[in-house]
C-alpha cells in the first residue's frame, strides 16, 4: 500500500506504531496500528486474516480512544 517514489519520498524512515495486538482464542487477531511516514500517517486495523486501511478522517484522537476503549474490554 506505501511505495517509495509513487506516493512518499522517503520510506527508510517509516515507523509503525501499535495500539494493540492481541490473539484472541487460538487464532484469531485483533490489531490496530498507524504507519508514519515521511508525509503522513495512515491508520489500519486487523481482523482475523484481514487488513484494513482506515478511514482518512480516522485521527489521533479516534485512535487513542479506540486504543483505550479495546484494552479497558479486553486487557
């Protein structure tokens, strides 16, 4: 989804940060994480075998409080 030169400049510097990675049961995962990178910051989340770019108007905020609302459930 990110590639050097066609929509960022510079990938060598692109962090990933999670909120939380869980594996719930045997087998299935639960994630949400936001890519930084030299221009912005792109959220995903995690189901299963599924990965999903979020909404762009998906921001900081939302991902604090999705952060702190899914490990008050589950940590």
């Amino acid at each position: 989804m990110l590639e050097q030169g066609k929509n960022y400049t510079d990938l060598a510097n692109t962090k990933v940060e999670f909120g939380y990675l869980f594996m719930i049961g045997d087998h299935d995962i639960e994630a949400l994480l936001k890519v930084i990178t030299d221009k912005t910051t792109i959220y995903f989340a995690v189901h299963k075998s599924s990965v999903m770019m979020l909404s762009p108007d998906f921001n900081e905020q939302n991902f604090d409080f999705t952060t702190e609302t899914f490990l008050d459930i589950h940590g």
